[in-house]
C-alpha cells in the first residue's frame, strides 16, 4: 500500500523519525555557535575554545596567504618582453620564460610582443616642389624594439607613427619634383622617408623600429593622367632616340677610325714605294754616268738607239728610201699596217719583212755598219 494512505501517517524518508523537515533556523544557530568557536566567543569551557580560535585563524591566513602568493607567477613567451610595475612605476624587464612577482596591488605585468610586425597604410595627396599634385599610397611597417619606452614615454605609440609617417613622407614628397616621384625616384624617396621617420621616432624615445616604407603607388590625380600619359610617352621616344644616336656613334667611329689608319698605312707604303723607286733610279743613273765618264760618244748612242727602241717597240713602221724609184709611191699603209699587226700576232715575221722590203743606199748600210761597230 502507498505511504501516505490516508489513516497512516507514516513516511518512509523518516525512518522511524516522525518529526518534519528540519528548521533553517536552527541552522543558522548551529553554523553561529560553531563560528563562534573558531573564534574563541562561547560553547565549551573556557580554556579549549580560546586555544582552538586563534589556531584556525592562522591555519585560515596560511592558506590565504598561499592562494595569494601563488597569483604571483607568470610566463612570458619567447616573442615577447614583460614589464613589471611596482605601485604603477616601473620596476623591471622580464625576458621570456617563468617568473614570479609580488602579486597584486603591489606588483603588475605588462607583456608587449617585440617580435610582432605591425604596418600602417597611408594614402593621400600631396604637393612637390614644381606644384604639382600626385597621389601617394605607403606601407609603413613596424616592431616594439623597446618594450619600457613603448609603455612610458608616449601615450598612443601606434597612432604616433601614424602621424609622423604623414609628416615624413610629405616632407620628403615636398622637396622632390613630380618627375623623380612618379618614375625613377621611388626607391629614393622610400629610403628618405624611412631615415626621417625612424629618427623622429628616437626622438621622442617611442622604442619603435621601422622595418620598412614601401612606396606601394605614386601616380599624378585623374584630371590630368592623359597628359602624363603622352609626357611619358614622349619621354620613352627620347631614350630611345638617344639609344639609336649612340647606337650608330658605336658603328660609325670604329669604321672611320679603321678607313683612317687604312690611309695612313698606305700612304706610308706609297711613301717607301716612291723612295725606293728614286733611289734606285739614283742607283742606276750613278753607274751609267760613271760608264759615261769612260766612253761619252759610245754611251750617247747606247742610250739613243736603247730610246727608240722602247719608242718604236708598240708601233706599226714603214722605212722609205726616197733616192731610190719614182717620185710617186703608191703604198697600202692600212694594209701594211694590219699585215705587220697580224705578223706580230701569229709570230711569222711576215709584217716585218714587208716593213723592210725597201732597199737602203750604201752610205746609209756603212752608216749602220759604224753604229753597230760602236755599240759593241
């Protein structure tokens, strides 16, 4: 049958107490009594209770004290530098690793990551020295080299670089011209900026190290991007203009420079042909005055009859003999002619007999007769 049948009163959770629930009353009364004690106030004969208080009270602070020491311990990763601060001032670095402090309020820890790479992005428009606008768009990478300067010396160290990264790069920009910035000087200009910015940043003892400023775009505004575009243009047709010139000035020097000293050297070989030439001449003219010196009439003759025969060795003759037969010759001398060029060429000899077929006088045979006579 069921517990709570009517006419039995009985509930097994009793077991065999019929009282109700307990009182909470009674409760707090007992959890008093008992603090009490702990701390020497009531119940039990007096000298017990005033030993047993001031022990768990000390047993209750060691183990507090223990929780609160135990908050002292900390770690710093490898990445990162600890800054410890005793009553809000600071104290001492902690290097990576485990470490323990004097744990709050009397000691704090600020960790700040030396290792990590921050960047800032800077965009706008900006004045060059000739007055003109141009676009700049920069990167500006970073690192918390100094954790303690970082912490102490500036109140907002990010947006301070911020702020003298605008001021750098304008101050670099303002001093440049628009040509230098838009084309060739960007690598410059980078360099510059990241120089100005990091000794500001010493300056104010920020405990920041620039890594890098990149020079991402510099590019003149849309309103006048057509005329820098046919500028440009004009300016890659002047290099290579200046190519091609330089260009043809290799080409052309190294062959005038080469015809140049072809002249010399054969004006120099014309020069020792000439010399030569007159100095063998000399040679020859000396030895024939000294045989003329020997024999004058005979070397006279020798050098007339040596004369005509070279003057008469390429040329057609007809000897005549104007003593002998009539008044009124009758000669082929086209005929003869071309009969003596013919003999000439077939080696016969004919031509020249017919050239001879004239008779000479005796005076002119005993003439010829002595000439030979005084040639040998």
């Amino acid at each position: 049958m069921a517990w709570n049948e009517p006419g039995k009163d009985k509930n097994p959770w009793n077991k065999g107490n019929e009282q109700g629930p307990p009182d909470l009353d009674e409760l707090m009364r007992n959890l008093q009594k008992r603090a009490n004690s702990w701390f020497g106030k009531g119940g039990g004969t007096g000298g017990k209770s005033s030993t047993a208080g001031p022990r768990g009270l000390g047993v209750i602070l060691l183990g507090l004290l223990g929780l609160w020491a135990l908050t002292g311990f900390y770690k710093v990763d490898a990445q990162e530098r600890g800054v410890v601060l005793r009553f809000g001032a600071f104290d001492r670095t902690a290097m990576p690793g485990l470490h323990w402090r004097v744990p709050w309020p009397v000691e704090s820890v600020e960790t700040v990551g030396v290792s990590q790479i921050d960047r800032v992005d800077y965009k706008t428009q900006m004045l060059t020295s000739d007055e003109n606008i141009v676009a700049i768009e920069m990167t500006v990478q970073y690192r918390r080299a100094d954790a303690k300067s970082y912490l102490f010396n500036v109140r907002d160290p990010d947006q301070t670089v911020m702020d003298v990264s605008e001021s750098a790069i304008r101050e670099v920009v303002g001093k440049s011209d628009a040509e230098n910035v838009l084309q060739e000087g960007r690598r410059e200009i980078s360099v510059r900026t990241r120089e100005l910015l990091q000794a500001t940043l010493d300056d104010y003892g920020t405990g920041i190290e620039i890594t890098s400023v990149n020079l991402v775009d510099a590019t003149p505004p849309s309103q006048v991007q057509a005329a820098v575009d046919d500028a440009t243009k004009a300016r890659e047709d002047k290099e290579r203009f200046v190519l091609e010139a330089e260009a043809y000035i290799n080409d052309i020097i190294p062959r005038a420079r080469g015809a140049a000293q072809r002249r010399i050297e054969e004006s120099i070989a014309y020069k020792e042909q000439i010399i030569a030439d007159a100095e063998g001449q000399t040679a020859r003219f000396l030895q024939l005055l000294a045989e003329y010196e020997k024999a004058p009439e005979v070397t006279r003759e020798r050098l007339f009859l040596e004369t005509m025969e070279h003057v008469f060795r390429g040329s057609n003759k007809v000897i005549l003999d104007a003593d002998s037969g009539n008044n009124l010759l009758y000669l082929p001398i086209d005929k003869l002619a071309g009969g003596a060029g013919r003999s000439g060429a077939d080696g016969t000899g004919a031509g020249l007999d017919a050239q001879r077929s004239t008779t000479k006088d005796p005076d002119a045979r005993a003439a010829d007769e002595r000439r030979s006579r005084g040639t040998r």
